[in-house]
C-alpha cells in the first residue's frame, strides 16, 4: 500500500474511530467460522484474579567484584567482555 507521507494527518479523534472501526470489522471477518477463545475458556472475574495471593519478586545478587554495568547497553557482563573504549567501561559487543 502507498501511503503519502506528506499528507496532512488525521486528528487524534478521527484516527481512533477510524482506526477501531476498521480493526473490529475486520477482526470478526476474519473469525466468522472460528470459535471465539474467551466463549471456550469462559469469562474472568475480578474475584479470580484477587485469589492469587503470589508475591512476584526475584531475588537481586549484587554486582561482583569481577563484574561490570556497560555504558551503552547497561548490562551486567564479566570483566573479560570490558572492550578498550577511552576509559568508558563498554562491553565487547557495544564497543
């Protein structure tokens, strides 16, 4: 499809009628003989998902003495992966 970049754009309003009119019309197009996922599954509730009382966390390890933070990707690598880059601590890939 062509698309004129320098058209002048919609407003915010105007695209995001346009934008999910088009979207769900062709959404339940495409599925017409499909059946719909959430009718086999069935509806969530919000007492459902206030049941899990899981707490989701990970446990941080501290930076070693033997690692370092990239400056560019901000990862944490080895220092056999530090690149020469003029005093900036930047990994091999990065560098």
């Amino acid at each position: 499809m062509n698309v004129d970049h320098d058209a002048a754009r919609p407003s915010q309003a105007e695209a995001t009628d346009d934008g999910l009119d088009a979207l769900t019309g062709s959404h339940a197009k495409g599925r017409a003989g499909n059946a719909d996922v959430d009718d086999v599954a069935g509806p969530v509730s919000a007492s459902d998902l206030e049941s899990t009382d899981e707490e989701m966390s990970v446990p941080v390890v501290p930076m070693r003495g033997d690692e370092f933070r990239c400056a560019r990707c901000f990862l944490i690598h080895h220092r056999s992966r530090l690149a020469d880059d003029h005093g900036v601590q930047v990994c091999r890939d990065c560098a």
